[in-house]
C-alpha cells in the first residue's frame, strides 16, 4: 500500500472496532460494479475509530479514500494500491423531538423511512436515493426539488488539519449545488441532524411511495449505476440534451447511455472504468458540439 505497510495497518485495527478485508475487488463496493482490486478495505464500527483511522492514515502519508455505500464514485480498473475507508457499519440513529440524528454510515433511504414511523416530514425526497447520510451531506444530495440543506441543522466532521472532531453549522457547510465546503476543505462527515416537521404518517408515506414510483418509471434502477452522471446543466435538463444528441443506447464495452434516461450511464453487464469513462467523454464532446453545454460530472473518479 502507498504509504504504508500491511502489517502496519493490521497491527493498528487490531481488536474489536474494525472489520477489514485485503485485496477486495472495488467491483463488489460500488454501485457502478467495476474496478480492480483495493489493497485494503476498513470498516470503522463508531466515531471514534472512524477518527483514530483517518489520523493513523494521514500522520503516515496513506492513500486512502473515506466512502460510505459507493453510490457517486467510479474506480479504477487498475486497483486502488491503498485504504477504502468504508462507514456502512456506523449506522446509529437517533430522535429528539423532531431533530434526527444519524451517523454517516446510515443510508439516507433507512432515514426516510425512521422519520415517517415518527411521523415526521422533511426526508421523502430522499426515500429510494441508494447512498449514506455521509456521502448526502458531502454531495447535498436532492431529487423532486428539495435537498439536503432544505433539512439540515449541522454536521459533526473529523478535521484533518486540527486533529479534532468539529461541528459545522448549516451555513458553514456552504451547500450548494451537488456541492458542500467538504467536498473542498478534507473533512470527514462523521453525522448529521436534520430538523424535520412533525406530519402525518399516512402522508408522509403515500409520498415516499409516489416519489419512489416516479423513480421506477423514470430511472434505469435494473441495471448497475451511479445515477445521474452530470450536474443540472444550467438553462438546460442535461438529460434532454443527451437526448437530443440521440445518445440514448449508445455503447462503449459494456458502459450504456441508458434508453430510459439519457443522464444515466449503466452497466450492462461487462463494463469497465474505463468503458464509462470513454462513454462518459463521448457525450461531453458530443454535447459541447451540438450545443455549446460544457457539461460538468456528478460522479467522482477515484
């Protein structure tokens, strides 16, 4: 591993607090279902060895990547030669009055639901998105016109540079468009709270059920993917713009330009990265081309 040593790290997660695998596909960790081997892939069982790792790794100069359900990301086909520092076991949550409280290993669609049992209203929007508390709050995840600063009241983060846990107020986040001071500053989302409204629990699931149709219909759910590949493009509906090229089907390998919805790549069954990547770079050029759109990705390349 680039910077470190096995039986370094292994000596270090020993114990009860982590679980780890060594030479893990990054086929079987992400959403896209491609990628090569990952020297190491940990899983951190609370906050705290979430935050003793990332320390362990950085004062050692470690490749390393912090994930939550690999929703977002693409890996590469050549392997990833240090640590997926992966959150799915961190998944407590919590209720006071109307703040939830989840850590960021929770997914964001297991919150949805907790909060319509309580009854409370503010999380349907993200019922059926497929990644963690931690990668929405990076992202500012949305869908169907709300998203996640419509909701949240702050963030408790790792903080690299002062080696210590901060909590970053809904303003200090600076939340914008698929967009957060962490995708920019290197902190960790270790949880969030979200202030919801108490509602009716009746409607709060007859909506959840509504918007989840709306993605079924709309959206390529059938196949591997990792969403939508491009940011709104602005003025434009980026998948009209796909569309119009007549990009829908277009194949490189076994990467797709979905049918049902041009601003979905899939994988058909045999793509690699770098079948995505190509694909992905076809309908830029071809975008740019035929209509002076830069578009700009959503999804992150490892």
């Amino acid at each position: 591993m680039t910077g470190l040593k096995t039986e370094e790290l292994l000596s270090f997660i020993g114990g009860g607090c982590y679980e780890y695998t060594l030479d893990a596909p990054a086929s079987e960790l992400t959403s896209f279902r491609t990628g090569g081997k990952v020297a190491a892939v940990v899983y951190p069982k609370n906050k705290r060895a979430l935050c003793a790792l990332l320390r362990f790794l950085s004062e050692r100069d470690a490749r390393h990547i912090t994930l939550g359900c690999g929703t977002n990301v693409l890996a590469p086909d050549d392997g990833y030669d240090g640590v997926f520092v992966m959150t799915q076991k961190m998944t407590r949550i919590s209720l006071d009055g109307s703040v939830m409280t989840a850590e960021c290993g929770r997914g964001v669609t297991s919150c949805a639901s907790a909060a319509q049992k309580a009854g409370l209203s503010g999380l349907e929007f993200a019922y059926g998105i497929p990644g963690s508390v931690g990668g929405a709050v990076f992202m500012n995840a949305g869908a169907y016109g709300s998203e996640i600063r419509d909701i949240i009241k702050d963030a408790e983060c790792w903080d690299p540079e002062q080696g210590e846990t901060v909590t970053l107020t809904k303003d200090e986040l600076s939340l914008g468009y698929r967009d957060s001071i962490l995708r920019h500053n290197g902190m960790t989302v270790l949880s969030a709270r979200f202030a919801l409204t108490p509602g009716d629990g009746g409607e709060i699931s007859a909506k959840m059920a509504e918007l989840m149709s709306k993605r079924r219909d709309k959206q390529p759910l059938e196949y591997p993917s990792a969403g939508s590949v491009f940011k709104r493009a602005p003025g434009h509906f980026t998948g009209k713009l796909i569309e119009d090229c007549g990009l829908k089907g277009t194949r490189i390998g076994g990467a797709v330009v979905s049918e049902k919805h041009a601003g979905f790549i899939v994988n058909a069954g045999s793509a690699t990265s770098n079948d995505v990547k190509a694909l992905v770079s076809l309908v830029e050029e071809r975008v740019f081309a035929e209509f002076g759109v830069r578009l700009e990705r959503e999804l992150i390349y490892l």
